[in-house]
C-alpha cells in the first residue's frame, strides 16, 4: 500500500468514525418506525401517496416538535412492490432496528397482515392495519397484539347500507331494492360480503355478488351482467387498476355515477384519472378529509417543503391517500405518546406502545391541537374493542377534484359487532388461544 | 337434478328468450377478442423471427404506452408523439438486436426466452425511472360515448378499436406474405443458419421484427391504455394473450385474430351465463381451459405449423 492510499484509508476511517459517534450517541434518543412501502410495481400509484404521507407525517413531527416529547422520530422505508413475501421480509428486517426495535408496523396490505399476525405477539411488535387486515382483529380479546381502528370492512359495508337507506328515505324503502357488489375477486374483496349478505336477509334488499378477477383489466363480462340486472345501487370493494376500469365500465353502460359507491380503496385520485370527467358523480367511503385546505397540511407546507407548495402537491399533498397516510401515522404517533404518559419520554418498546394502542384517546380537542379538525373522527380504543366501529363519510368525484356529499354515517354496531366477536371466537378455537379478559 | 339443469339447460333456455342480450355478449365478446389479438400478434411476430416466445411483449406495450402519454404529457402534439414514439420503439429493436439478440446468435430457444426475461424486467424499471409510476390517462382522441346498435349497447371506443386492429392485421398478412422482406422474415423462421447461407441479413431481419413488434405493442398499448389508464398493470395484459397463442398457434398472424375472437367470446359468455353458478370470475381461468381443450386435438394450436419431428 503506497502512501497515497494509506491517507485516503485514514482519512476514509476518522470520518467514518466521527459520522458514527454522534449517529449512536442520537440513535439512542429515536423511536423506530418501520416504513413497509410499495412506491414500485402495479400498485404504486396507490403505495406513493400514502408513504408520502407517512414521510411526510414523521418529518413534520420532528421538524416542529422536535419529535414525540423530544424523542425523534426515525423511520426508514422497505419496498414490498405489495407483495406479502417481500413484506414479510422487510419486517424481518426492520423489526430489530433502532435502540427499541419496531414501535409498531403499518403492513399497508392485507396479505402482509395476515402472515404477521402471528409474529406480533411473538415480536411483541403491535400491528396498526388501520381499515384493512383480518376484521375479527376488532375483538381485543383474542387479538391482543393486532388494531383496526377507526372502523372496518364490515363497519364499512353496514354504513353503505345506511347510506343507501338515507337516499331511499328511510330502512323500511330498503325491501325489493336491488344492491350489486362488485368486488375484486380475493380475500379482502370479499370482506364485506357476509355484512352485506346480513343486512340483506334483514332488510330484504335483493343482494348481488359479482366478482372481477385479479387485476380487473378486462371486466366486461361484470358489466354486461350489471346491465342486465339493472341495480339501484352498486357498492365496489375494488383494488388498482379494477377500479379504474370499473368506473369506466360503469359509465361507458351509463349507470347513475351517483348511485355507485366504492369502499375506502375505491376512492383515491388515481382511480378516477383515466374516466376523467366520465366518473364525475362517482363516490366512495372514507374515514378523513380530501384536499389540502386543513390545518395540518398548511403546517406540512410550512415545516416540511419550507413554505414551497408546488412541491408539496408534488409529492401528493390533500389526495385521499395521502391524507391516509397521514391520518395513519397520526395515530401511531398518538399512540406512542400515550404511552410515554406512563412509561416516561424515551424510546417505546413495542410492548409499551401496545399499551398506547390500547389506550388511545383521540378526542376531539386533541384533532384540533393536531391541526385535524374536522379531518377525521375522534377515536377511543379499549382492551376489548381495537376498532371503535367509527362512522364513515361519503365523498364525490366532481369531475376535478372530491368533495364531502354525507354527514357521518354510523355504522351497524348491533349487526356487526356479534358478528365479529363469533369469528374471533372461532380464530382463537382454530389457533388454541385463550381469550383475555376485559372487565 | 336442479344442478344438471341449472348447468346444462338453464343458461341455454337464457340465450334463447333473450336474444338481444345474448347478441350483446357475443358482439362484446368478438370487440374484446379483437383487443386480445393485438397483445398476441406481437408475440407472434417475434416468434415466427425467432423461434422465441418473447416474455417481454407485455412490458413493450407497456413501454410504448407510457412513452407516448408521457410525450404528450409534456405538451407533445399526438401525431407527433405517435411519430416519436414509434421511433423509440425502432431505436429500441435496434438496441436489442446489438445487445441482445446478437451475441445469442445460433443459441437455444430456451437461452433467447431467459434473454427476453431480463428484458422485460429491465424495460419495467427503465420506464419506472423515466415516467414514474402514476397513472396516466391516455387520450388520442378515439371516441367514448356508448352506441345502440338495434338494441345492442356497445362502446365506440370498442368499435375503433377492433377497426384499428383489423386493419393493422390486414398490413401484417399483406407485409409477410407479399413482400420480399416477410418472405425472409419467415426463411428466418424456419432455420437461421439456412437462411444466412442464402444471403438473408438475419440482423436486419431481426431489427425490422422486433420494430414492427413494438410498433404493434404500441397499437395495443394506446387501446388498453385508453380503457384503464396507462400505468404499470398493464404489462400483465400480456397473460390474457396466451390462452390466445395457445388456441390460434404461436406462428400464425390469422391464428392470433381468431384465437383472440373464440377466447373473447368464449369467456364472455361463460361467464355471464356459467359463472353465476360457481361464484363468477371465472372469465380468466375459463380462457385457458378453453385454449387446453383445443391443444387436446391440435398440439400446434388451429392454425399453426404442424409439429413433424424426425426420429
């Protein structure tokens, strides 16, 4: 080795040495989030938006508050192209990071949900799948380690037929009606379908399944027959390109857009870009705000992109799912402050931050300290209860942009409640757990 | 009892008392088929080049797709970006003949499907790299609005679309069987070697295949571009041309037209009138068990050459 590379090599190891010590000495002081993201394959045009909010969310935190009660927050992504292996992988992965490993984890895919249920309590990493994942998680009786919050799929469905119920002018004009479901053709699709199948007994509604096979490129067979039975209303529990071609579909048969409600995955900006002003009048579930004109999002401005709004817009800012991303990562954050209240400010473990799942009290006043006023609902979760079973609000595509069309619509606890806790039941049976008490 | 004749009868006795429907289906069933040819006529042409079944095809549509939409996203003129685009695609074949195909020269099928494979990946990312990920409405100006023919509903876009397709595959049988250069193209086909040591260019051949190729994927891709958005799913239109390849034959271009009707038809009806029984969805495994059924009597697909080996 002549002199040369041997100062080069000095040199390569002091500044490696001088870059590591303040690194540790910080790490020590960070609470680790992993980042589970799909920003490439099919579903990035859904995955971008919400790990841009989650991003965004982290950075705002840190860059205002200076982090959760002085405690930075560090989070580092892993692309799952929204494929469970990968994402099992990155768990895998990031599970052990920082000085208390994983707080929680955001699997942002109901596959990925489902192969990490059975790690969490194992891992003692909680799962928040906010409005996806397996349902009967809702019961926090046997699923100690997993959260729904603020509602779920079969929440969702019962608050579509209320919905329904309100335009027709009341339950009882709900009898002779007739209701498609269109859905994508997979586990998750199919959710909703016992709650429909429920409520359809009950109110004597005619109840219509029409599944579209994986991606949903080509439904025309789905949409002959939707021409054929001719529905009141359409609800679509739809994923990527399927709803994009679905609101073409529907519109190219000219059925009332405003008669065809999509679920919370149904609703975003890029579903609606390829119909252009053909999907105007279509709706959709949703749990938060659309747009850009709260509070939090003039902060992210301010404290994120240095008051540069282009920039802003884009990387995403006020689309749906965006807006998701950050509703998310609010209520993690949320959740690992509660429980600093009572284990003190520094670094959670993830048993600690199960805690604050389970005691998580978003009230109203706390959204409008958050600069979330009016952008979602207040959330209180309990030991017995890891979804709340909150209400869900209907939004429209005008053509431009979504706009809010309903006040909140309560769900069907008394439908959808028992429901849950037999399936839990049979999950705990299946998998010889012990169910907790709660009282 | 009630099983037999929901399966056997039922669907039967629904075509017959509602005639305009089941013209519906059919005719829908045809326009769709049309848009499966266009994905399969690409694989064809490769293949009757190459002998190779070209993994990429999908992810060229794709390509071509977002090549175009992003030209015209920065305020390119659509005949012009048409233009561009398809010089993209030229430039591509160009690229692939030298890096790619080249050095395989005289190599197995099998090194040349793997060779295709890493294309496919690396055409995905590239394009990923340039034109993000977003999805992309593509508008060319193909008219939308729904038409009633008789009482049967179509789309318009549908119409120009299996227009557009008929013509592009009326210049393919034209181009292969009249010219010179498809006369080759198919000496190619048969045996590389034979076929350079009568003086055919095999790198000219195969730069001017794998360009009409594109210039057909590009077709396919402003078509299903149109109807879902460009965006990265649609490379996976390609698994909806196999079943087509299967039927019609991989090196027969009227072979990829009446494949893609039968299967178009054929899943349509299936579906609308069987798939209630058992669920729905059954349109995108249907088409396979369709395409089986008939490799049972012909191995070589309706149309394609038949396999003669020596022993």
């Amino acid at each position: 080795m002549n002199i040369k590379k041997l100062a080069v090599a000095g040199l390569g190891a002091v500044a490696a040495l001088s870059g590591l010590v303040p690194t540790e000495a910080l790490a020590q002081n960070e609470q680790f989030i992993p980042m589970l993201v799909y920003r490439t394959g099919p579903y990035a045009p859904s995955g971008i938006p919400v790990a841009n909010g989650f991003r965004d969310y982290y950075t705002l935190v840190n860059n205002r508050d200076g982090g959760i009660n002085g405690v930075k927050i560090a989070f580092e992504e892993c692309e799952t192209q929204y494929n469970t292996k990968l994402g099992v992988e990155c768990y895998e992965k990031l599970k052990n990071s920082g000085p208390t490993g994983a707080s929680l984890v955001n699997p942002y895919s109901t596959g990925i949900t489902y192969q990490l249920i059975p790690k969490a309590s194992v891992d003692k990493v909680p799962i928040l799948s906010m409005g996806y994942g397996q349902t009967a998680a809702a019961d926090g009786r046997v699923f100690e380690w997993v959260f729904n919050f603020p509602t779920t799929y079969w929440s969702q469905a019962s608050a579509f037929v209320r919905y329904v119920a309100q335009q027709e002018g009341g339950l009882d004009k709900l009898k002779g009606k007739k209701i498609a479901h269109v859905h994508h053709n997979s586990a998750y699709g199919k959710e909703a379908n016992p709650t429909l199948e429920a409520l359809s007994k009950k109110y004597g509604f005619k109840l219509t399944l029409l599944a579209v096979d994986h991606p949903g490129q080509e439904q025309k067979a789905t949409w002959l027959q939707v021409r054929r039975l001719r529905p009141d209303w359409i609800f679509m529990s739809g994923w990527g390109v399927m709803n994009q071609v679905a609101i073409k579909e529907a519109a190219a048969i000219q059925f009332k857009m405003d008669h065809f409600v999509g679920n919370w995955w149904s609703g975003s900006d890029a579903d609606v870009v390829p119909a252009a002003s053909a999907a105007a009048g279509y709706k959709s579930a949703t749990f938060h705000g659309a747009g850009d004109q709260y509070q939090i999002h003039k902060e992210i401005i301010k404290y994120v992109y240095n008051g540069n709004y282009a920039k802003a817009k884009e990387n995403n800012l006020g689309e749906v799912l965006y807006n998701r991303g950050l509703v998310n990562a609010m209520f993690g954050v949320e959740a690992i402050r509660t429980a600093m209240s009572k284990y003190g400010n520094k670094p959670m473990t993830g048993e600690q931050v199960r805690w604050g799942l389970e005691n998580l009290n978003v009230t109203d006043a706390r959204l409008a300290e958050l600069g979330m006023k009016g952008f979602t609902r207040p959330v209180q979760v309990s030991c017995a209860d890891h979804e709340t079973g909150g209400p869900i609000i209907i939004q429209q595509w005008n053509g431009k942009e979504w706009n809010m069309v309903s006040d909140w619509i309560p769900t069907m606890r008394d439908v959808v409640r028992p429901m849950i806790e037999r399936t839990a039941a049979e999950y705990a049976k299946e998998n010889n757990i012990q169910p907790r008490s709660c009282t | 009892m009630e099983t037999l004749h929901a399966v056997f009868v039922a669907p039967w006795l629904d075509m017959w008392e509602a005639p305009v429907f089941f013209a519906e289906v059919f005719v829908s069933g045809l326009l769709t088929g049309v848009m499966y040819s266009l994905v399969a006529l690409g694989f064809v042409l490769i293949f009757k080049a190459s002998g190779t079944f070209n993994f990429a095809q999908g992810v060229m549509v794709l390509f071509a797709a977002l090549t175009l939409v992003g030209l015209m996203e920065k305020g390119v003129p659509v005949w012009l970006a048409l233009i561009l685009t398809a010089v993209v695609m030229v430039v591509l074949a160009i690229v692939i003949e030298r890096v790619m195909l080249r050095p395989l020269v005289n190599q197995e099928h099998i090194i040349l499907f793997m060779a295709t494979i890493g294309l496919a990946f690396f055409l995905e990312g590239f394009g990923e790299l340039i034109w993000g990920s977003n999805v992309k409405r593509l508008d060319v100006g193909i008219p939308e609005e729904p038409v009633m023919i008789k009482g049967v509903l179509l789309n318009s876009f549908d119409i120009w679309a299996a227009a557009i397709g008929a013509i592009l595959v009326a210049g393919l049988a034209v181009f292969f069987h009249k010219t010179p250069i498809g006369r080759a193209l198919r000496a190619v086909a048969d045996d590389h070697q034979a076929a350079l040591s009568v003086g055919i260019p095999l790198k000219t051949i195969w730069i001017i295949v794998w360009s009409v190729a594109g210039i057909v994927a590009l077709v396919a891709g402003i078509m299903w571009g149109g109807k879902s958005g460009v965006q990265f799913s649609l490379s996976l239109i390609a698994f909806k041309a196999l079943p087509v390849l299967i039927l019609g034959g991989f090196t027969s271009v009227p072979g990829a037209i009446v494949g893609g009707l039968i299967i178009g038809v054929g899943e349509k009806v299936a579906e609308v009138y069987w798939g209630p029984l058992i669920g729905g969805a059954i349109e995108n495994w249907f088409a396979y068990v369709l395409a089986l059924v008939f490799l049972l009597f012909r191995p070589q697909g309706l149309f394609g050459e038949r396999i003669i080996e020596r022993v």
